[in-house]
C-alpha cells in the first residue's frame, strides 16, 4: 500500500508539472483558450489562435516557435494534438488537465492580484463581467 501511494504521489506531481510547464508560455496559454472557447472536437487555426489580443508578435515569427518549440511540447504532454498543413490544433486527451487551471484562474478573476489581471484581456472581461453581475443584484 505505501509503495502504490508512493508511485501514485510521484506520478501526480509529474502530472502537474507537466501542466505548469505547459502554462508557463504566452502562446500555449492562448491556444489553451483558444481551445477552451472551441467546440471539443474542433481545431483551431494557427498561428492566430496562440496570440495574444493586447500584444501581437510577427506571424512568422510566432508559426516558427509554434512548429519547433510550443506545439511539440503540448503534443508531448498530449495536451493538444496539431497538424502542418494548414497548421492547426485540437485537443489532445489531457487537454482538460491543463484547461482546468487557467478556467479556475477564470472564474476567480476578482480574487487574483491586480498585477496579473491588468493587461490580461480575458481577466479583465471575467472580472468586468463579475462586477457587473454583483451590481446588478
């Protein structure tokens, strides 16, 4: 019983490393959205689905970081699955995994420090949004 407790602890602390590493990324935190606002079995066009509304980088630029560095790291981790042509994304089969922390980052946007909601369009919305439903009540 230790052992299995053990290896059950080792393997969720990898897990949620994975999913740290995974959000630690402006371009994978944006195409986790982007996935999230998406049907579960739609794909998502790339590389406009992993940038960011407030700072938009090079296309170029970004497709090559995508194709040689995110993409393959969330596919790894079968956060996402993707194809080439055209460059595209969907969900992989861990995909709720790492969706999960950034929806709780969501739903408690009125909680997080101003620092990190200011600048960030979807915190922002979130936060607007629960202001106005706790004024219209």
């Amino acid at each position: 019983m230790t052992q299995q407790r053990y290896q059950n602890g080792k393997q969720v602390i990898k897990r949620w490393d994975d999913v740290f590493k995974a959000v630690t990324a402006e371009p994978r935190r944006q195409l986790i959205l982007s996935l999230s606002d998406a049907h579960p079995d739609e794909i998502v066009p790339l590389p406009e689905s992993a940038v960011n509304p407030n700072v938009p980088r090079d296309p170029t630029v970004l497709r090559q970081r995508l194709y040689h560095c995110h993409l393959p790291m969330l596919s790894d981790h079968e956060f996402i699955t993707w194809d080439t042509e055209p460059l595209v994304a969907g969900r992989g089969p861990r995909f709720e995994e790492v969706a999960i922390v950034l929806e709780s980052l969501q739903s408690n946007a009125t909680d997080v420090p101003d620092s990190l909601v200011f600048g960030c369009q979807r915190l922002e919305q979130e936060r607007q949004e629960r202001f106005s439903d706790s004024v219209a009540e």
